[in-house]
C-alpha cells in the first residue's frame, strides 16, 4: 500500500477523528475502503468491521492486510453502493476510481463492477448497536445515501462521517448533489458538523446554502452527520 498508510501519517487529521469516533462505537462501516486503512484501524480498536470497495486492485491490497494481520472476520463486500442493486461503470485507478466519468481528469481505464445497497447488506443487522460509518466514494456521496434509508432511521442514529466536495473533480466543475446530501439529513433530523482538528463545529443550514450559492466550502470537505441526544 501507500508508503503513508504504512507509516501512519495518511490523511492524519482525519485519522484522529476517526479514532475518537470509534473508540465509543460497536461497528465501522467503511465505504469506499480503498487498501483498508481505516478498516485495519477499526478492526484493531475491536470494532465490527464492514469494508466495501469495488476496485479489484485495491481488494487485493485488502486482502493482504487483513491476512497479514490474522483478521479474517472482516466482512469484505467487493461492490459498489448505490440507491438501488445491478451493475455500473467504474473508471480510473487507486484512490481516485470513481463511478463518474472524467472524475479528477480524463477516464482511460474502466471496468464493470456490481451494485448494491448500504440497506441490503447492512439494515437491520446491528439494531441497539453504536454504528460509526464511513463514506468516501468519490462524487457519488448521495447515491449511496438514497440506497440506505432503512439505516438513515435506525437506533441509536449511526454518525456518518463523509468527504463531500461541492467543486473539485466533478467533470462539469460542481457537485450537484452537495445540498442533497445535508437536505437528506437534515430532513432525518441530523445535524452537521465540520471536522475541525481536535474539535466538531456545527454547520448552521444558511451557511451551508451561502457555500452552494457562492460555489465555495472555503476549503471544507469532511463532514460528520449526527443525531443529538
């Protein structure tokens, strides 16, 4: 894997934050898991573990990390998610794969990978449970959340850690789907924070909306969605 991974300083800011998340969770869903950093982190601290990552590279990576580390217990769903089940495009490589085409530049590789649903493979399952879930998909944030409804209203509320971007990498310059990804929430009683070093701070709804308006997050892309009380 990548030479940070291996020595701890990959994403740092955000490795911290998800460390004080789990410390107080059951299980760990990992989104987008890509070599299984955080999976091998969640897996260490005694979480549940669930890792979904479609790019056949990057399971290998997986694989091998869980196998070095004795953790066949795991649960690897090698697809992608999305609102509904069947089959899609994958482009790119590595960290960047995406489900979207042109994703961070020009889409030469591709390959087809199934779909399924955050609800099928997790809803139900861990009822009563503290469930920390992670989602890093590049660009296809929403899509996963219309596909997890049932998960969206289980108790207690599982806090959701998401990278979101509202420009960036998204072929046309912007990300349609930012406002739907906090207007989902919001409309299922969450509150958002930005992840800040050492701390959360909470987004207020007109602050958010000034970002859509303005096209500009002032730099802001890992947010944290959770139920109070």
């Amino acid at each position: 894997g990548l030479e940070s991974m291996q020595d701890g300083s990959y994403e740092n800011d955000e490795t911290q934050k998800i460390i004080a998340l789990i410390k107080n969770a059951d299980v760990f869903i990992d989104i987008g898991a890509n070599m299984g950093y955080y999976t091998c982190i969640a897996r260490s601290m005694g979480l549940k573990v669930l890792a979904v990552e479609p790019l056949w590279h990057n399971l290998q990576f997986l694989y091998g990390n869980l196998e070095a580390n004795n953790w066949p217990d795991v649960e690897i769903f090698p697809l992608g998610l999305s609102n509904k089940p069947g089959l899609a495009v994958l482009y790119g490589v590595g960290t960047a794969a995406s489900f979207i085409k042109d994703w961070a530049g020009i889409s030469t590789k591709k390959r087809m990978v199934p779909l399924s649903t955050l609800d099928i493979i997790a809803a139900n399952r861990f009822s009563g449970l503290r469930v920390v879930i992670k989602i890093d998909v590049e660009g296809v944030e929403y899509s996963v959340l219309q596909g997890a409804e049932t998960m969206l209203s289980c108790l207690p509320s599982p806090v959701w850690m998401i990278e979101t971007g509202l420009t960036g990498n998204f072929p046309n310059g912007v990300n349609e789907d930012f406002i739907k990804v906090f207007e989902l929430f919001w409309s299922k009683g969450y509150s958002a924070y930005v992840m800040m070093p050492g701390r959360e701070d909470l987004i207020p709804e007109v602050q958010v909306r000034n970002w859509v308006r303005n096209s500009n997050t002032e730099g802001k892309v890992n947010f944290l969605f959770r139920k109070n009380g």
